[in-house]
C-alpha cells in the first residue's frame, strides 16, 4: 500500500515537472527554452552568470536592483525654481518624485533600472513605453547626478527609451509576445510598433541572447541524458575568429551608426557587417565601444587570433579587476622587455606586475559626463581603454 502512495506521490512530482515546463512560455518564441531550464545541466555556468554585470544589464525596479542613498538629505537632486526631484521608497516601490517649493507634483515609480556597475539608470512606465529619469547615480562618486546629458538646472521627463537600448542591454523588449517560433517572424508579424509590452521583456543578457534559441536542445538532451556531443546548439569554437568577435562586437562597438537589422534577431555566426553600418572612426569612445579601440591594438593587428573572450570569461564577472589579466598579456608578451629609461624609472617589480595599468589605462568617457549639483562642473566618468598601447607617463 505504502508502496503504491509513495509511486502515486512520485508520478504526481513527475507529472508537475514536466507540467512546469511545458507550462513555461517564453515571450520570444516557442523554440526558445528560458534561462531557468538549463540550470539542470549547466549549472556552475549559470552560478557564474549571476555574477555578471550582464546579467544585471536590466532588472526590474524593485528595492533591491536600485541602487542609491535614500535617506534624507542625500536623497534628492535640486534644480533651479525650488524644483527637485527626490528618490523615495514608497511601500514595496523606489519613487522619483517631483517637488516644486516643497509641494509634491508627480511620482514617477521605477519600472526598470539600466545598469549595476558604474551607473544606474532608471525609467519610468507611460502610454506603453518607457522614459529615462533625469537623475542616475554613479558609484564612483556614491552620488545621484544628472542621467548622461541631461540638464542640471530642470528635471527633463521626456527623453524616451527606445527599443535599441534594451537591444544591448536586454533579451527581449517587443510590442507583443511571439506565439510561434522565432524565425517565423518577418516585416509584416514583426515588432512594428512603437510601443513596449511589459511581459515581453527578458531582462538582462541571458543565455540564449548569446548561445540563441535553445528549445530543441534542452528536449533533446532531456531525452537522452547519456549523450555528451551538444545538440542543436552553435559551438562557438567552430567559428572563426571574425565570427567570435562580432559576437560580442555586435552589442560592444558603440552606439553611433546606422542599423539595418534589429540586433536581437543577432545570433553566433552572424556577420558584425549585416547588423550595423559603423563610420570610421580614429578615436573610437572609450564607454562602449571595446571593439573599436582593441581593433587599434598592435596586440589585434598583428596577431590573428585575438578576441574577447582571449581576456575575458564570458560567463564569470569575479573574474576582472586588472591583477587578472596580466597572465593573458605574459601569454603573448612571454618576456616583454622594457628598455633602460622605463627600467630608471619604474621598478622591474612593477612592470612585471600590472601590465593593464600602464598600457590600457582609465580614460574620461566622452559621452558620459554628469553633474553631482546644480551648475556644477561635470564629473568624468573613466574606463579602462581598450586600445593597448604604450601611452606617455603611465
Ligand atoms: C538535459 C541537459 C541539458 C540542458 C537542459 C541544457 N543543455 Fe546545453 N548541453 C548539454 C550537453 C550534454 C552538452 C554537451 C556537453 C557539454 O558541453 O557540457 C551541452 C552543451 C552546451 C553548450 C556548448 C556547445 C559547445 O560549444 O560545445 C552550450 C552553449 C549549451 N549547452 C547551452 C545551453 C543552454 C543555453 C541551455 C538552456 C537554454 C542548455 N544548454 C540546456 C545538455 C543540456
Ligand atoms: C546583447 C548585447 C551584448 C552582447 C552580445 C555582449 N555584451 Fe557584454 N555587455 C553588454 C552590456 C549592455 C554591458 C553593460 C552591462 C551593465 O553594466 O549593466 C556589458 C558588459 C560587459 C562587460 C563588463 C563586465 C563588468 O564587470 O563590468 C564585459 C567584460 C563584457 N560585457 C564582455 C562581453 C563579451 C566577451 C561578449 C561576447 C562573448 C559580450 N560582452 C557580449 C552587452 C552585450
Ligand atoms: C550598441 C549597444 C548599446 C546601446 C544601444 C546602449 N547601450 Fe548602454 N551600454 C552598452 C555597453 C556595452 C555598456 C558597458 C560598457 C562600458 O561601460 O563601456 C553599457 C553601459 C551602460 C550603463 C552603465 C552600466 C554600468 O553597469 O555601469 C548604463 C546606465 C547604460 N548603458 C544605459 C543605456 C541606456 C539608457 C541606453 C539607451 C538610451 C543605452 N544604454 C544604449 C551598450 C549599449
Ligand atoms: C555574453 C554572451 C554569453 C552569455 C550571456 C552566455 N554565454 Fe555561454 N558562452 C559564451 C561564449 C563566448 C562561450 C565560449 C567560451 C570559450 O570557449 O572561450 C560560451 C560557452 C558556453 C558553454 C560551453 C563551454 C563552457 O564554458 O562551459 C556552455 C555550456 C554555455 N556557454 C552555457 C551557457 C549558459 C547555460 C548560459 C546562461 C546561464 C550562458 N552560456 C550565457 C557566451 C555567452
Ligand atoms: C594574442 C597575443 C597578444 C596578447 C594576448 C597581447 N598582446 Fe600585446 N602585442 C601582440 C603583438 C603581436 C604585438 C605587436 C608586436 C610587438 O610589438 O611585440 C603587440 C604589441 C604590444 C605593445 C606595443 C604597442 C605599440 O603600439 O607599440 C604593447 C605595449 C602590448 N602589446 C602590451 C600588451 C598588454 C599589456 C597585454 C595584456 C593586456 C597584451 N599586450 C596582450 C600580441 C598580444
Ligand atoms: C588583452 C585583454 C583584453 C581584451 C582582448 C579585451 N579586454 Fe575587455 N577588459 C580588459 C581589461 C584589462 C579590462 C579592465 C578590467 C578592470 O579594470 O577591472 C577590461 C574591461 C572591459 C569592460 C568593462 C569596462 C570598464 O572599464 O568597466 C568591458 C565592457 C570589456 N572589457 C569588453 C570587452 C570586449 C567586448 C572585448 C572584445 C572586443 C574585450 N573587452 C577585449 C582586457 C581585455
Ligand atoms: C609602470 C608602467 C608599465 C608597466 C606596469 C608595464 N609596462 Fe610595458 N611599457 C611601459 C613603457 C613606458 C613602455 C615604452 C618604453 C619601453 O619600451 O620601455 C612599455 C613598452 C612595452 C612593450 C613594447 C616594447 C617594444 O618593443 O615596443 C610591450 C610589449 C610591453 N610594454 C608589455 C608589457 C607587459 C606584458 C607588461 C606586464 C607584464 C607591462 N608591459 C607592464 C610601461 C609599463
């Protein structure tokens, strides 16, 4: 009898199992499985993903993805006219909220934060589409400040969201969710309108943003367990080097250009060259655009097999900080010898040591530049350039 309970128990589980998984629906199309099931077989890869700033690239609004002081007298950004905006929790939500002479006038609660490491940006939901705050914080500073380019004498609350920021920094936004597969859709079932539906989003870069719709292989090796050759799913050692750049190139090589394809449709083994039209550029931005500046590098043109992922882990964020990446340089560079007027100057200790911090140092961004108060001058925003080089008095 107890038998028969427990292998009714376990077939109820079993039945709920598949159940669960047959119920998951994933807004981008039927052939793509969701994040969650490849946990099962993949999951030291996922654990290290949770650590990636990718994975945070977008998240929901909710208290514990934003990030900022929230007490008083740190909370607030003052314009001009006795207007401010104030970042408040309210109940289960983080509130930016609009003042003029101490009179509340609109709350605008996050929807969506943009960001984890060195900024945060945050927008807000109206009419079916999204609006950037005009106030961001910058962890550099620990301060709130105004979003890139917004002005610091009045709050600015028109500046849409468009779809091609979630392109880089989701997996999926869209105006209605997929009910078949993805490859199905053309110009006429396409996202042709210029709204968002909030259950289309996949926040973050998940798995299948890179590796692709992965539906097929996950049913296939459910199936059969003891199979070890992956199935349906692109190997990315097979590509050539070209290829494994664009991979990444296609959401790292900055914003400016003309786009001729919607960059979530982006899949490993696609060419950089039939998403975007890139002008040249001799001075590619340092926020961004990594691509631009390696391929500056005399380390890219004059090897052939230089990419990415030859430096970083494209799953694991623990590993960067600079320390890290001296073994790749020495990779390459087995003895690199520093003449005798570096050698006066520098301890051999020294050079030996962190490579990055004299031949890819922190540069000013360009395009972000924010103020921490009214008026006041712009704070830099510095990133490690990408263009390695032998730069004057490191
Ligand atoms: C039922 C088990 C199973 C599930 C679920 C599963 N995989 Fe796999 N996957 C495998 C096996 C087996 C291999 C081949 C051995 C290996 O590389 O680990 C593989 C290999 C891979 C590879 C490496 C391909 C290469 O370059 O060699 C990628 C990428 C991958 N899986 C992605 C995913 C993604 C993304 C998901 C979730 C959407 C997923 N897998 C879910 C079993 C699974
Ligand atoms: C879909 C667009 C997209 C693709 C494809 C992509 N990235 Fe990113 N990547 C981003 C965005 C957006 C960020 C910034 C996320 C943030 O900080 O919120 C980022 C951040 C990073 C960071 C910074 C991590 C940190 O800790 O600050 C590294 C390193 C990186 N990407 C490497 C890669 C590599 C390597 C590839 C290719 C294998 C790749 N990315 C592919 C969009 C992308
Ligand atoms: C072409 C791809 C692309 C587009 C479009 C894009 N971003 Fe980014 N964004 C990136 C990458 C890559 C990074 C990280 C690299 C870096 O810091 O150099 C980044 C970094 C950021 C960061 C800082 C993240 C952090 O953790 O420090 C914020 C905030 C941000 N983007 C917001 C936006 C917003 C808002 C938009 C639309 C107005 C946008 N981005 C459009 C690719 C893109
Ligand atoms: C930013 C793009 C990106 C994202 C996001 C991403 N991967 Fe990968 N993945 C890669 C690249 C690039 C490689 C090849 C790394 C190499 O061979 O150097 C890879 C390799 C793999 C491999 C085979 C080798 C290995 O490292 O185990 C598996 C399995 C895999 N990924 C699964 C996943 C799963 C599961 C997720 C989500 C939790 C995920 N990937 C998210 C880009 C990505
Ligand atoms: C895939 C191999 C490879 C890797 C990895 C690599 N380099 Fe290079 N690097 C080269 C080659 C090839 C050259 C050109 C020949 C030379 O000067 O030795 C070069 C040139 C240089 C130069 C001279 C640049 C100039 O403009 O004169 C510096 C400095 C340099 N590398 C530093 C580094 C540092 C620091 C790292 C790690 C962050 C690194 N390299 C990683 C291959 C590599
Ligand atoms: C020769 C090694 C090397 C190569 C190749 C390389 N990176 Fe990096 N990357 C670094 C180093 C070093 C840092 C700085 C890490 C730190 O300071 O924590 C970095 C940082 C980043 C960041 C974070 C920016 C910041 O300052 O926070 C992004 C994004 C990034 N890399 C993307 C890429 C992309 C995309 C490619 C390929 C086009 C690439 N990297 C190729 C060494 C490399
Ligand atoms: C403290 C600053 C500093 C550090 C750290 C440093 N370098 Fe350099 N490096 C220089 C300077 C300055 C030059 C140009 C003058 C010279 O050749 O000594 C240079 C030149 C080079 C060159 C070009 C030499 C040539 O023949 O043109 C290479 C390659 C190089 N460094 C690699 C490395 C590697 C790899 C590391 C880490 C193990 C490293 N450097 C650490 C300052 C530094």
């Amino acid at each position: 009898m107890k038998k028969f309970f427990l292998l009714y128990i376990f077939s109820l589980l079993l039945f709920n199992c598949t159940d669960k998984d047959a119920e998951y629906f994933d807004p981008r199309g039927t052939d793509y499985a969701g994040s969650q099931s490849c946990i099962q077989c993949h999951k030291p890869t996922h654990e290290a993903e949770l650590t990636h700033a990718h994975y945070n690239a977008t998240a929901p609004g909710t208290p514990e993805n934003v990030l900022g002081n929230f007490s008083e007298g740190h909370n607030a950004f003052v314009y001009d006219g006795g207007t401010k905006i104030a970042m408040e929790r309210r109940g289960d939500s983080i509130c930016h909220v609009l003042y003029e002479n101490g009179k509340e006038q609109k709350v605008f609660p996050v929807g969506i934060v943009f960001g984890s490491r060195h900024a945060q940006t945050s927008v807000y939901w109206e009419n079916r589409n999204t609006y950037e705050l005009p106030v961001s914080y910058y962890t550099s500073v620990q301060n709130w400040g105004t979003s890139p380019g917004f002005s610091s004498v009045r709050p600015q609350l028109d500046r849409k969201v468009v779809k091609d920021c979630y392109a880089c920094h989701s997996s999926n936004a869209s105006s209605s969710v997929r009910r078949g597969p993805s490859e199905k859709t053309n110009f006429m079932t396409g996202d042709i309108e210029d709204v968002i539906d909030p259950k289309t989003i996949v926040f973050g870069i998940d798995c299948e943003r890179c590796h692709g719709p992965a539906k097929k292989h996950v049913t296939h090796h459910l199936k059969f367990p003891g199979e070890k050759q992956p199935f349906a799913i692109t190997k990315y050692s097979a590509l050539t080097n070209r290829q494994k750049l664009d991979a990444c190139a296609i959401c790292h090589s900055g914003v400016s250009g003309v786009k001729i394809k919607s960059i979530f449709s982006f899949r490993f083994g696609d060419a950089f060259a039939d998403y975007w039209l890139k002008p040249q550029s001799d001075n590619p931005e340092v926020h961004g655009n990594q691509y631009g500046l390696l391929s500056q590098s005399k380390c890219f043109t004059a090897s052939n097999n230089l990419n990415c992922t030859t430096c970083h882990d494209p799953h694991d964020g623990k590993k960067q900080g600079p320390d890290y990446f001296t073994p790749v340089c020495v990779g390459c560079h087995t003895s690199p010898s520093h003449n005798s007027e570096t050698t006066k100057i520098m301890s051999l200790k020294r050079l030996a040591g962190n490579c990055v911090e004299c031949h890819m140092p922190k540069q000013a961004s360009r395009a972000i530049i924010f103020q921490q108060y009214k008026n006041s001058e712009f704070s830099k925003y510095l990133l490690r350039t990408h263009k390695i080089a032998v730069y004057p008095n490191p």
